[in-house]
C-alpha cells in the first residue's frame, strides 16, 4: 500500500471558502519542477485553477526553482496543466457557469511517485460567514480546554 505524501497546503481555502465537493488531477511538470516539490518548496496561497479551451489549468501556484537546474529551471509562477478526464472537465466546467463557484487547490502531494493534486469545488464565504468560523473555532478550543481542565 503506497502513501500519500503531502508537499503543500492551502490552509486559508477553508476559510475564504466553502469547499462543496473534491476532485484529485494530475500535474503536467517539468523536472526542475518535480525536483522542487519533492524537496517541499511549494505554495499555494492564492492559486486558482481555470478551465481554458476544455483544459484545467492551475494559475498564481508557487514552485521554487530549482538551484541545481541548469538554464535557470522553470517559471516559478507560470501556469501549469492539470491532467482530468473529459467527463470531469464537462461535469465542473457546467457547475461553474450555472453555480457561479470556483476552483481551488487545497493540497498537492505524491502518489505512487506520481505528482497530483487535490481540487475542490468551493463557493466564497462572505465576510459574516468567516466571523461565524472563528467564533466557532474559539468555542471549540474552549470546550476542549474545558474537557482537559476538568481530568
């Protein structure tokens, strides 16, 4: 059984956004690009992924460069294509149009030594619904302070 080794997060989806569904693609890389994200150097912090011309890519997503490429390595910010099936693209590109979400990558990680990453179908929380997440997140801390206090 193989793991799922995880590179980078994108913390703040969750919060700006409403995440409704997930989808795993495929990475379309170079190899100073493979090289950076097995050494960790990503960031997804405001990335988004579009759908152009019936293909996903992935746009603003940070990928170091490499210091031992030569000829400088890759874009560190340039787009990169995501790797889905037809149907997919069809079903999400549909959902997007009519539902007015949008596409953001939470996670990219290694499976099976393969680059993915994980997508998901996310509705923008308004500024009220963020204010609600952190009172319940400080609710939830105290409950548990509580819980471990009264052992």
């Amino acid at each position: 059984m193989s793991g799922r080794k995880v590179v980078a997060t994108n913390r703040q989806a969750r919060f700006n956004y409403e995440i409704l569904d997930t989808f795993e693609a495929g990475m379309v890389l170079l190899g100073s690009e493979v090289k950076s994200l097995r050494a960790g150097q990503a960031q997804l912090k405001d990335s988004y992924a579009d759908i152009r011309g019936g293909e996903v890519w992935l746009e603003s997503a940070h990928i170091s460069p490499y210091k031992f490429a030569e000829d400088g390595g890759h874009d560190p910010e340039g787009p990169r294509k995501l790797l889905m099936h037809r149907r997919e693209i069809d079903r999400l590109f549909g959902r997007i149009r009519e539902e007015g979400l949008t596409l953001v990558p939470t996670q990219i990680y290694f499976t099976d030594g393969k680059a993915k990453i994980e997508l998901a179908l996310a509705k923008g929380k308004k500024q009220h619904d963020k204010r609600q997440s952190i009172v319940e997140r400080q609710q939830k801390r105290e409950m548990d302070r509580a819980r471990s206090h009264r052992r």
